[in-house]
C-alpha cells in the first residue's frame, strides 16, 4: 500500500575543532524506525550528560511497551498519530528527566541539550526538534533541510525587515538557542 522507502542510515560524531570534550550523543535504530542526534550545549554544565540522557529515554520509550501517559488520550488516537505523539512525549519525558536530574547535582545545575529525531511510520516520516539540531532529507542527490533552528539569529532572519539592526545589537549572540 505504501511505496517502500529506502533508507541508509550512518553516524559518527566529532569534537570539532573549539572543545576538547565532545558532548554528541546519537542512536540510529532502523528495527524501530527512529533516528537521533542530540548536542549537548557547550558552556553549559555536563552538555555530556544531558546529551546521552535524551537518547536513553527517548529510545527507552520506544524500546518499552508501556504506554506513555500524558495529557494526550494516547490510546485513543489511530495508529499513524499515536506514532507522532509518542515521539512528542518521549522528548518531552526526556526533557523533564534532564531538568530534575540538573537540579540533584550541583555539577550538571543548568545542562541542557538539542534534539533532533526522525520516526519512520506507516507511509510517514515524523520530527521532533528543539534547538539547532537539524534533520535534512537526501533525494535526488540534493539535500533538503526540514527543520528550522530554534536560535534568535533564525527568529530575527524570519522577521525580515529590521533584522540586520537586531542583529548588529546582539554583538555575536544571535547563535543563542531559544527552545
């Protein structure tokens, strides 16, 4: 019923070239159709931790056969919207997990993380996203960014016109992530 999609999956990560710590976490789990990457945000405590932890709980929610309880009637919804909110509530599980786990300990008090993960469905293909972690799409040999980064220089760029002036006012902080 559905065109078969063909789908190749790779990850690697790197420190780059400005920290000697890398704060990368990632998980590419074709048996459950989902793919992730999340950043920890240098300059913030433990960006380490908090990376790793975002995958851990969101690929726990997947890996698990409990349903996720939210304020959402999970169970009610048809199957291709249950797939969409379960990956919206298992990022915002991990989220709640990053935050409470920031506040036990002094060393990780304000770690924070990106997101960015692909669900593969039924014929669909859903996105979460938070910061500045992008999520592109390859067809045709062209690349396609489908995300757009939750930064201030991104909110200033949609505004349009008097941008630039914002711009020049923050002096280097348009960078800022924003969600």
């Amino acid at each position: 019923m559905y065109p078969t999609l063909a789908i190749e999956a790779a990850a690697q990560s790197d420190v780059g070239r400005r920290r000697s710590n890398n704060e990368d976490s990632f998980a590419a789990l074709p048996c459950l159709g989902l793919f992730m990457v999340a950043d920890g945000l240098g300059g913030n405590a433990a960006g380490e931790v908090a990376s790793r932890m975002a995958i851990e709980v969101v690929k726990s929610c997947f890996e698990e056969d409990e349903e996720l309880e939210d304020t959402w009637p999970y169970g009610t919804a048809p199957a291709r919207d249950r797939d969409e909110v379960r990956l919206v509530l298992s990022v915002r599980r991990a989220n709640r997990a990053i935050y409470d786990a920031s506040q036990r300990q002094e060393q990780t008090r304000g770690m924070a993380t990106t997101f960015a993960g692909v669900l593969l469905g039924a014929g669909m293909a859903y996105i979460a996203h938070v910061g500045d972690t992008r999520v592109y799409r390859m067809r045709g040999g062209k690349l396609e960014r489908l995300t757009r980064d939750h930064t201030l220089l991104e909110e200033l760029l949609s505004e349009g016109d008097g941008a630039l002036a914002a711009l020049e006012a923050l002096n280097g902080r348009a960078d800022a992530v924003t969600r």
